[in-house]
C-alpha cells in the first residue's frame, strides 16, 4: 500500500510538467480554436489511452486541420497607406486610400 502511494506521487512529480500545460489551452484557444481542439484531444488520449495512440490521433488530427485551412485561405481588400509603399488589409487597419485588388492565378 505504502510502496503505491510513493510511486504514484513519484509519476505526479514526473508529470508536473505536462500537467502544468493544461493552462495553455486558454492561449491556443485564443490564437487557433482547431489547434486548441487538437491539443485537447492529443493530451486526453495520451493520458487515457496511451502514448503512442495519442501521438498517432494527433498527427492525423494535424493533417486535417491542414486540409480544412487550405480549403480556406485568409484572403482581405488592400489599400494603400498614403506616402508609402505599404498595402494593408482595409478592415483592420483605418486611414488606407483606395482599394487594390490582386487577382492570384
């Protein structure tokens, strides 16, 4: 009994780490909500299946977020800044002049 409480806080102590970066999970769902899903659900099969399944659900998980986003670039209207040779997306930056349209083949 004694020799299987030292050894589970042993594994805590070695997975404090990993266990440390479920806080992360707020930044990824942020910045990416699909790399927030693949990250949940690598981490969940790593720690209730096993690693080597959980390591294989998040390459293929990886693969068709590529695919998905690809389907889909991020596409937006220039224009111009005055003055300057710069061309920046009209939504998210005010103050541009003129709308340029690239027609990419």
């Amino acid at each position: 009994m004694v020799l299987r409480s030292v050894l589970a806080g042993v594994i805590v102590v070695a997975l404090k780490g990993m266990l440390m970066q479920i806080t992360a999970v707020w930044k990824f769902w942020k910045l990416s909500k699909m790399d927030a899903v693949v990250w949940v659900a690598t981490f969940l099969t790593v720690v209730f299946i096993s690693i080597d399944i959980g390591l294989l659900i998040g390459i293929i998980m990886s693969l068709i977020t590529i695919l998905i986003l690809g389907f889909k670039p991020y596409t937006c209207l220039l224009g111009s800044v005055p003055k300057t040779d710069l061309y920046l997306d009209i939504d998210r930056y005010k103050g541009v002049n003129g709308i340029l349209i690239i027609i990419l083949f």
